[in-house]
C-alpha cells in the first residue's frame, strides 16, 4: 500500500502524514458528556424516570455545554456559533444543546407539577425528543464532513454516534434506576435493558470494524490511521480499551453475571471507558493524506 511509504510529520516542510490537532481531549471529553447524557435523557424519558432525565441533562449542560465554552478561544464570540445554523452542524447541535436545555428541563418540572396541559405536555416531550436526538448524532455527522481526514469521512460516524448514545443511555439508567421506583415496581425492566445493551454492544462492534474496514481501503491517510489503531502506537489502548473492555467485558457482564448493584456499576464502568477511550482515539489517529509534492503544477 502507498502509506508504507510515508511516515509521521510534525508541522515541518516535509512530505508524509500529519495529524488533525484542531480537537482534542477536552472536545472527545464535550462528546462523551453530550452523548452519554442526551442517550440517558433519551431511554430515561420512556419510563418517566425523572434522577435519568435530570443525569442526562446535567451531562449535556454541564459536560457539553461546558466544554464547548472551554474550547472556544474567545467565549464571549460563542455566539456567532449559531449564525450558520443552514451549512454547519456544529451550529446546528449547538442550538440543539439550547433547545433540549430549556425544554428538556421543562418537562421534567411538569412531571412532578403537572402543571401543563396534556396538549402542552406532549409537544414540550417531542421537542426535547427531537433536541435529544440531534444531540446524539450530530457530532458523527460533523465528523463525517471532514473529508480530508479519510478516518472520520464515513457515514457510518453518526451512526457510531447513535449506537454508543443509546448504549450509554442504557447502562447509565441501569446503574440509576437499579434501587429506585423504576425497577421496584417492575423488575422485567432491568432484564429488557440488560438485553438491549447486549444487542447494542454487537451493533457496535460491527459498526466500528465497518468504520476501520472503510478507512482501511480508502485513502493513504485512512491506511495509516487503521494501522495505527490496530498495529502501530495507539493499537493497546483500542484493542484493550475500546474493543476488550468496552464491548466485550461489558457485553459478558451484562448477559451472564448475576444480577446485582456491583454488576451493574462494572458493566457500565467498562463500557463507558471504552466509549472515552473510542473518542479520545478518534481524533488522535486521525491523519490527513501526505502532500505528494510542495512543487507548483504548470500545464505546457
């Protein structure tokens, strides 16, 4: 293959693979909190599990909102983010982080008042559904516009998102909702969300191995970050982290340890450290194509 012929670079005048360094580990940590917290919100809303829904809205205020403000340079500018709402999906999912804010939190207070009518209530649960699931996929559809980083240009990257936000969401209400009212009162729940996180982890695990697959026979660029996951620097850290523990320790956990408060705190644990880890790696390994050569073009 051609990228066995090029090797790392920095940001000196030479040919070969650069690395993307515009997002960082403080972006991966703002995606893991929007995800995790909008996949809690997300399954938490289906059994009127209020601790769930105020988790996942603190998650994705606090862990998204505040990381975004953290990276930008100059927060006090954080508002031109909203100016491009019709071609960027970071804007997008910013208004989106907005909207689930302020309705998302007014349905949970008309949960325990009440105070809405029905008609009101419904249309306040579908806005936040709707902000919910923008914040899910987003970032994979952000990623997946990057089509000079072969790694993340994939249509497969918000499903990635979509897949890991349900997953999270999953494990997260188990781990809250195992001693409370939820479980309490209907015991076949913790059996159905044990089951779903064993479906999802196998959707996962395909749906990352499709991502490395495309990479892999893609460009030069997406060559060297596949091989850089699976065989160079970084393939420890995703074999172990992201694919051992996150899918596989958690997936045998939930399908056949016994039932139990520890169980659960260690199924999610592994899970979600694997899910850290997949979006702490996404943006390390991803290397732009190598400049063939610095030298001008010229037509005869």
């Amino acid at each position: 293959m051609l990228s066995t012929h090029f090797k790392i670079v920095d940001d000196d005048f030479r040919v070969g693979f650069r690395f993307q360094k515009a997002w960082g580990t403080s972006m991966a940590t703002a995606f893991f909190f929007g995800e995790a917290g909008a996949g809690l919100y997300f399954v938490a809303q289906f059994f009127d599990f209020a601790l769930g829904m105020i988790a996942g809205l603190l998650m994705v205020m606090l862990g998204k909102g505040g990381g975004h403000l953290l990276h930008l340079g100059r927060p006090s500018r954080g508002w031109r983010a909203f100016t491009k709402i019709g071609s960027s999906w970071i804007s997008r999912g910013l208004l989106a982080i907005s909207v689930f804010t302020v309705f998302g939190t007014l349905h949970v207070f008309d949960l325990h008042t009440g105070l809405l009518p029905q008609a009101a209530s419904w249309l306040v649960a579908a806005v936040a559904i709707a902000a919910c699931l923008t914040i899910m996929v987003y970032q994979g559809f952000a990623m997946s516009h990057s089509s000079s980083i072969a790694l993340w240009s994939t249509g497969l990257m918000p499903l990635a998102s979509l897949t890991y936000a349900l997953l999270n969401g999953v494990v997260l209400t188990l781990v809250l909702g195992f001693h409370a009212a939820l479980f309490a009162d209907r015991p076949e729940t913790v059996q159905l969300l044990r089951i779903a996180a064993v479906a999802l982890v196998l959707y996962g695990v395909v749906t990352i191995l499709s991502l490395l697959h495309g990479a892999k026979y893609g460009s030069e660029g997406g060559q060297e970050s596949v091989r850089l996951l699976l065989r160079g620097a970084f393939r420890n850290w995703f074999l172990a982290l992201v694919i051992g523990l996150g899918f596989g320790v958690s997936a045998l956990m939930m399908a056949f340890a016994p039932e139990g408060y520890a169980v659960m705190i260690a199924a999610a644990g592994a899970e979600l450290t694997g899910y850290y880890a997949f979006r702490v790696l996404m943006f390390r390994a991803a290397t732009y194509d190598p400049v063939m050569s610095f030298a001008p073009h010229f037509r005869r």
